[in-house]
C-alpha cells in the first residue's frame, strides 16, 4: 500500500498538475493526503474538486509555515494519527520556479518516479534491496558535505549541526534529494516520528516564503533531515 503525502501552494496546482498525475496511480492501492495552504485563494473549491477526483482523500488547510517542509510535517502527522501502515510514503508538491521553463523541467524530473512506467521499478528497488530506504530521480541526488574541509558547504551548516545533535543522528553519509520529492519507506516514517512529535518540528520552520541565501533557515535544514532520517536509521538512497 501507499500512502501519498502531497503539498499544494498554489490554487491551480490540483487541476494543472495532480489531478492526472494521481489517477496513474490508481492501479495501487493508496491513500492521499493533501495539504493546502491557508494563502490560498478558492480553498474550499480546491477541497471540493479533490473530494471529486478521491472521494477517500485526507485534506488539510495549515498556515504557511516552512513552505513544503512545513507541509509535509503537517502531513506526517496526519498520517501518524489515522494510523495508516503503508509500505512506501510517497511526498509530492508543486514544484513552481519563477523561471516557468526550468521550473516545469525541474518538476517533471521529479516526478518521473510516480509515473506508470517507472513505478514498477521503484517497487523493485526496494524489494531488491532491504536497505534501500529512499528512492528518487537520480539527478537530484545532492552532497553538500565536503570530506577534506570536514564540514557542510551551505549557508544551513550551523542550523543542521544543531538539527543532528537535537535527534542524535547516526550519518555514515550526507546525501539528501534536493527538491524533496522522493519515496520513502513508511517504517523509517513511523520509527522517527512516532518518537518526534512532527508539529514540534514544524513549529522551528520560518513563516512565509523563506530563503537560504544569504542566512541559513530551519527549513532548508530539514530539506536534508528529510533524508538523513533514513540514513541514521541504516538505509540508503537509490537514484533511478
């Protein structure tokens, strides 16, 4: 079973992007949870046309709190409190660039493991291998730590040295996805979070559309959290 976590920020986002990429998923059993933000305008259309599509769907409206991450945290939450035994949790979101051209590129790549062709050897990767803890599209595999200088080359350095010693996180690597959508096994899912309330974690996130730039943020921090959770627990990410 899959359980399939999705953040939407932006109101046309179910129609233009979700609606078609969901109903390919179909032929599995799976549960979706969405979380809409509260900025959005027409949120209670947006509810109503995915209660159309999936009449079963879980739909949450939060505050704008830690962009995407702050989503998926509301999300994990959700799927904590109903319980839900998936095998794989799948976390999507509508990945929008400014630069409308490199944004969809971007979006698309991302998604590429939720389509129908390639689904089947996802299932397969993680079957193939018990240690396989994260499966994504292999172009967003990131490394930001540097091995000679021993430390993390990104603006977030400071903010994910306390992250790592607040959960004490065992790393044997420092890959993440950069982008954040990934499949997951639902056990690495239950195993942190059923010991770290997701809301506390959420409430460290910036508000608002935060950016690393120049300073380092929770949020961004937490982009690589995501995925060094299944690292500490033992298992690595495979790109495909």
């Amino acid at each position: 079973m899959l359980a399939v976590l999705i953040h939407i920020y932006y109101r046309d986002s179910w129609e233009k992007i979700f609606r078609s990429q969901l109903t390919e998923l179909s032929a599995y059993e799976s549960v979706i949870m969405v979380n809409l933000c509260m900025d959005m305008p027409d949120t209670e259309k947006v509810v109503a046309d995915i209660k159309k599509d999936f009449p079963r769907a879980y739909i949450l409206v939060t505050p704008n709190i830690g962009k995407d991450i702050g989503g998926k945290l509301a999300l994990i939450d959700l799927f904590l409190k109903t319980k839900q035994q998936a095998e794989y949790v799948i976390f999507l979101h509508d990945k929008i660039s400014p630069h409308a051209i490199t944004g969809e590129r971007w979006r698309n790549k991302l998604f590429s493991v939720i389509q129908p062709d390639v689904v089947p050897s996802v299932i397969k990767t993680f079957s193939n291998n018990s240690k396989t803890g994260i499966v994504c599209a292999k172009d967003f595999i990131a490394n930001e730590y540097d091995e000679k200088k021993k430390l993390m080359l990104t603006t977030n350095k400071d903010k994910l040295k306390e992250l790592i010693e607040m959960y004490d996180l065992k790393l044997s690597s420092y890959t993440f996805v950069a982008g954040t959508m990934f499949w997951i096994r639902g056990s690495i899912i239950r195993s942190f979070f059923s010991i770290h309330s997701p809301l506390a974690c959420r409430e460290m996130l910036e508000p608002g559309d935060s950016t690393d730039q120049y300073v380092g943020t929770y949020t961004h921090s937490w982009e690589r959290v995501f995925c060094w959770l299944a690292n500490s627990q033992g298992y690595s990410i495979k790109g495909i």
